[in-house]
C-alpha cells in the first residue's frame, strides 16, 4: 500500500513537472506572419540538403579519388522577392559547376506541386538565383540568373584567392 502511494505520488509530481516544462514552449506555438517565400525557402533547404546528401552518396569516389562534396543554402530574398540558393562544392571546374546547378534547379521545379499544394506558390525560373561557390577558395564559378548561366562571380566582385571561413557544419 505505502509502495502504491509513492508511486502515484512521484507519478503526479513527474506530471506537475512535466506541465511546466511544456507550458514554457507555448512561445513555440505563437502565430506570426511571414511571406510565403520564406516558408519555401525552409522547405527547399530541406529537400536540398537531402538531394545533396543523395548526389554526394553517388559521386562519393574512392578512398583516393576524392569525390564531389555539396551543401546547398536556401534562402528567401525579399528585396527580389524570389529564393536565393548557393551551392558550395569542391568541383573546380566552371562545366561541372554548371551541370551541378542544372540539376539543382531541375529538383526545385519539380517541387513544384508539392510547392503549389503546401504554400499556394508555383516557382518559374524567373524566381531563382543560384550560385556555384568553389569550396576551397571561396570563389563563385557559376551563377545562374535569368534563365541563364554566367561564369565566374558577378561583375564588380574581386575574386579572391583566401578561403572562405566556412560555418559550423558545412
């Protein structure tokens, strides 16, 4: 009988304790509006952080070969209003950095009806800016705007031959 009382008694002090702790994350739960691109912009970077994950798995090479490494950052530009997406590779190669692009943007296309299903919104090509950023230099090989690709960075960039420090993670 005692053992039956302490246990309803730590029971109900485990649940008293564990109601507070969730009551504090109703901040989590606040409703704010943000523009629908930056919710795209989240969901992009996930499906592009698998599908790089999935390239990298393909093109691992072998243990001398080295391989292709990718990690892609998507992000909502609201001055554009339209997603920004880098691709930071260790492919050197201005021709190889372009294909990697072409098949990033044929992914985000065809997100399309997930993208009109969950968020109301149909990319166009149009809406897209996507750069190559060289791993190893912090150079843009390729840049992807318009429709169209354009070699090395944008005009009135100086390249520079540090690398870049690269966050946590990458």
């Amino acid at each position: 009988m005692v053992l039956r009382k302490t246990v309803g008694t730590a029971v109900a002090l485990f649940l008293l304790g564990t109601a507070w702790v969730w009551a504090g994350n109703g901040d989590l739960a606040k409703t704010r509006e943000i523009p629908a691109g930056e919710s795209v912009a989240y969901y992009l970077q996930a499906c592009l952080t698998t599908f790089g994950t999935i390239l990298e798995a393909k093109n691992s090479g072998g243990l001398f070969d080295g391989g292709q490494t990718c990690r892609v950052v998507a992000v909502y530009n609201p001055d554009r209003q339209g997603i920004d997406v880098t691709v930071i590779g260790t492919q050197g190669d201005p021709k190889t950095s372009q294909t990697v692009l072409e098949n990033f943007l044929k992914v985000i296309l065809k997100l399309n009806p997930n993208l009109k299903k969950n968020f109301g919104v149909t990319l166009q090509e149009s809406d897209l800016s996507m750069d190559y950023l060289y791993a190893k230099n912090g150079q843009v090989l390729m840049r992807y705007r318009e429709g169209q690709f354009l070699q090395g960075p944008p005009p009135g960039s100086e390249p520079t031959d540090t690398p870049m420090p690269v966050p946590n993670g990458l």
